[in-house]
C-alpha cells in the first residue's frame, strides 16, 4: 500500500519508525505491506516510488530538521504539499500538518485535495475537522474514500472505536472528559510538585505532548475540537468548535488547586457535550474514574442502558498517537480486502 506522509514531525515520524521496524509482523497479520512513496514537510519534499529510505529519512530529519539528507534525486526544496498529493500516485494520504483552528489550513486544503484525487486519509489534524467535519464527511463518500481520524481524539486510546463500535445498540446522552495531555500533565505537576505552570508547559513542550502552538492547549482549544470530533461521530451531531463553551487552564492558580484539594477534589480541564457544549476547568472527586494524571486522558460516555463507562489511556504522545494512524491502516487494508 503506497502512503503519503504530509507533515513529517513526531507523529509522522513515529509512524514511520513503527511500520519499518514491524514490516514482518504488519505483512505476517495483515498482509500489509506499507510503502512511504512520499514525504512532505514545511520545507520540502521527498518522494521515491519505490517507496522512501526510512532510517535515512529519519536521521536526516534529526540532523538538518528536514529530509534534503535522501538526496537531490529524492528531495525537492520548496514544494508544496497540495501539489505533491496531485502529483503523486498513493492510496493513502496521512494528514499531519500541525493543527489550525481558525481556518483549518493548510490541512484542510490537504484533505480535500486528497479526497478528490480518490485517496483515501487519514487525519491526525484536528483543524479540518474541528472546523468542517460534517461537509468532509460528504466529500470522502462523494468521492468514495474512506476518512478515518482516530488519532485526532487520545492519542493512542480508541476513543472514537470504542464508542462507536462496541456500544452498538447503547444510546449515548453525554459525554464528559479530560481531552487534552498538556493540560492534565501541567495540572497534575502543579498539584503534586507545585511547579509553575509555564515551567511544565516548557517541559510538555520538549516532550512533544504540547500543539505547536501551545496555546491551543492551555486555552481549552485542543480539548474543544476533541469534543467536537467525538461528539459529531458517536452522537450524530453536526457542531463545529464554534458552537463550544471554551475556557482553558490559563487563569487557574496554585490556590485554586489547593482549594480544590481541601474538598477532596482535583482540579481538570473538563470537557463536556450533552445538555450544551463546553470545556473549562472543574473539580472532579479525587475517587472519580476521570481523575487520571500526568498525559493521561479519560473519557466517560454516559449511556443508555449500560450506565457509564469510562475509558482511559495515554492522550499525547508521538509513538501513541502513530499508534492509531496504524490502527487506521489497518482498517483501510481491510475494507479493500472486502
Ligand atoms: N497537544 C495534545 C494534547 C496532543 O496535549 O493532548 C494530542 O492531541
């Protein structure tokens, strides 16, 4: 299967590292033999239809922060990705450009340009979908592809699988979680070490778990498009992040913390979707499923008739999420296999 990588950061290059480094077992259990015949970042492209030098790409990148070390017969400086997705015969586009709220670019171009060039995606951007998940949905089953997102909500926990796929027959009347793995990490340092929150946000950032625009994280946003993409695919509503409440961590204090605490709380960035939409900080009781720490996200749907369930898992973090890109792969190879 050949794949276009648009993006090359830790996602990207987690993804590549896990299928070149499980090819045996990928071709062993799925018969999927998994071809990165481009990849594209801000400076440039490299594309090889025999399919790319992985550990060179890699190492390139880790070098000079771009893939010009594949060579010039490989790597072009300079092109664009929305000319490379025309260009470049694949079946399967990976969208993972960092994300954009306001407008969804450049990742929203990407994805419609995939779409209708018949390739299949996925995204790991949570702009496009934050911003226009309803009309990309059409325009993956006008163009008959297959869009699949799991990445874009818990990292590497199946979220949108979950919910979607093993609470069949269950109604979901809402849905309340902790979404974002910068935040919870910060608040869960305050709390414990009484670290300043700009000094863990620093240490989030190094780690790779924060957005590349980190206020994205610490002002609710990445929590709210989270909301949105669950919401919209397990519930069957059509919102954008417009239509969510949002406030982040950004005005929470050590006091606020120990407040929280002297009740037998802890203070999290909550998101929630049933009566209304909104992300803001709450106190969640310290005995509560949802009060996990560190980079963890947990989520609870509340249904009917099986009561609440709560899932929890790792919600940032470059191998974790790599990990649903391919769980998403996996999914597509088998739909062509129907
Ligand atoms: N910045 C995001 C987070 C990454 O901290 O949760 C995963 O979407």
């Amino acid at each position: 299967m050949r794949i276009m990588l648009v993006g090359f950061g830790v996602v990207s290059q987690s993804f590549a590292d896990i299928i070149h480094s499980q090819s045996t077992k990928l071709a062993r259990d799925y018969g999927l033999r998994p071809r990165i015949v481009a990849a594209v970042d801000s400076s440039g492209a490299a594309i090889d239809p025999s399919g790319l030098d992985i550990p060179m790409a890699l190492k390139s990148k880790k070098e000079s922060r771009s893939l010009s070390g594949l060579g010039a017969d490989v790597y072009t400086e300079g092109r664009s990705a929305a000319d490379v997705i025309r260009e470049v015969e694949c079946e399967v586009v990976v969208e993972a450009t960092p994300s954009e709220l306001t407008h969804g670019e450049p990742g929203l171009t990407h994805v419609r340009t995939a779409m209708k060039e018949g390739r299949h995606v996925i995204c790991v951007n949570k702009g496009p979908l934050a911003l226009a998940m309803p009309a990309l949905m059409e325009l993956a089953g006008h163009n008959d592809v297959i869009f699949k997102f799991s990445g874009t909500v818990g990292g590497g926990t199946p979220v949108l699988d979950l919910a979607k796929k093993c609470l069949e027959g269950c109604t979901i009347g809402s849905i309340r979680g902790i979404l974002n793995g910068t935040c919870n990490y910060i608040l869960t340092k305050m709390t414990a070490e009484g670290v300043e929150m700009k000094e863990v946000l620093a240490e989030a950032q190094k780690l790779g778990y924060a957005e590349a625009d980190p206020t994205a994280d610490v002002g609710g946003f990445d929590s709210a498009c989270k909301l949105v993409i669950t919401s919209n695919y397990v519930m069957g509503t059509s919102m954008s992040i417009r239509d969510v409440d949002i406030k982040g961590i950004t005005e929470v204090t050590m006091e606020d913390i120990a407040s929280a605490n002297s009740r037998g709380n802890a203070l999290k960035l909550v998101g929630y979707v049933g009566d209304g939409a909104k992300v803001a900080p709450e106190e969640v009781p310290l005995t509560h499923p949802l009060n996990v720490s560190g980079t963890f996200n947990a989520i609870t749907f509340d249904t009917d008739p099986a009561g609440e369930i709560t899932l929890v898992g790792k919600g940032a973090g470059g191998r974790e999420t790599a990990s649903s890109v391919l769980r998403d792969l996996i999914e597509i190879r088998k739909d062509f296999a129907r």
